[in-house]
C-alpha cells in the first residue's frame, strides 16, 4: 500500500502568521508554548510539510462568527476566549487555535489521501508517530463531523514534571483527511475537550 502523504511540522517548529483580525499571543503565552506543545512535536515528529490545499466543495453554510479556512476548506467557531491565526503557504502550515494565558491549543491541518487509503489507514498512521515517541495512545471512539465520518482517540506523554495530554481527531471526506490535535496539561484538558467539542459541532466544509 503507498505511504501516506506527509504532515505538517507540528506547532512551536515556525512563529505564528501575523494575520489580520487575530489577536498575537502574548509573551506568557509564548513562554508557556513550548511545554504544552511538547506533545504535538512528540506526535508528529519526522513530518514534513503539507501540500497546500485547494479544491472545490458545495456550499456550506457557516455559523456567524466563524474561522473560515480556505486552505483546508473548512470553517468552524472558535471556542470563547480562543484566538485564530490561519495558515499561509510562506508561513505556517496549520490553522491554530490559541487562548490566551492558558495552555490549551488546537490545530487543524488536512492531506490527500492515495488510492486505496482510508480513515483507518490514516488513523494507524498517526497512532504510529505518537507511539513511536512515547505517547500512550487510547481507545478508539467513532464520530460524525458535518456529515464526515471520523475517529478519535486520546495520548498520554508522562513528562518528568508533568503529564502532557492530546486528543487526535480524525476525519476522512471526498478522497481528503483532517488532522485536529487538542493539546494541552492534564489539569486543564478535560475544559479543553469540551471546548473542542464545541467547536466540532459548529464544524462545516465548504
């Protein structure tokens, strides 16, 4: 079977696009990145960059309000308090969702998949860079997502100080497959999962 195309680089490799309407993250907010993003480098290590992404889909219809990407054909509200920097083709390769002085962060990020390939395929994929680094990976949950069919599934990475948390969000529609990482401390995840949460139910492509 081919190898799957590749990933991005995870958060924390490249400095957040400047982009207008987005808020900059703050200096804490930066100083506090590396630690909680230590998961996402962990998961997608020894992944390059994504292939920009462009395609015709039906219209869809977005909520009020909502980041739109047009990049990776997708939009969605982002959780309270969260800010949003889109990825650009000369800068960052993932959509990023960021709340301030805090450690939760989300990204979003989608890649073509081969002949043959499908949501399982992908799905062990993933799991195989996470465990390959470390990370604990659980059970499996299925999910629908605007009419995509998807999986879910949580890491653990035990860290000397800390234990650092993700939860992968698979989603595979039209020959494409979405990657959307919640990363985050374990006293704060499980806030954060259900802003993720949130943001998946107001989740449409477009």
């Amino acid at each position: 079977m081919p190898a799957l195309p590749p990933l991005p680089p995870p958060p924390g490799a490249e400095p957040p696009p400047a982009e207008s309407g987005t808020a900059e993250v703050t200096d804490e907010r930066r100083s506090a990145a590396p630690v909680v993003l230590a998961i996402l480098v962990t998961v997608a290590v020894g992944i390059g960059i994504v292939a920009l992404v462009s395609w015709a889909r039906d219209d869809g219809s977005c909520p009020a309000g909502a980041f739109e990407s047009t990049r990776f054909g997708y939009c969605a509200v982002a959780p309270a308090g969260w800010v949003s920097a889109a990825a650009t083709p000369d800068g960052s390769s993932l959509d990023r969702f960021l709340v301030q002085d805090a450690s939760g962060t989300i990204t979003v990020t989608a890649v073509p998949l081969e002949q043959g390939q499908d949501l399982a395929r992908f799905e062990q994929f993933v799991r195989g860079y996470a465990e390959d680094a470390g990370g604990r990976t659980g059970a499996s949950s299925s999910l629908e997502v605007d009419g995509a069919e998807g999986v879910a599934f949580d890491v653990t990475l035990e860290g000397p100080d800390s234990t650092l948390r993700s939860r992968e969000v698979l989603l595979v529609r039209d020959g494409m497959a979405w990657r959307i990482t919640l990363a985050d401390e374990e006293v704060g995840f499980g806030a954060s999962v259900r802003q993720l949460e949130s943001m998946l139910d107001s989740w449409r492509f477009t």
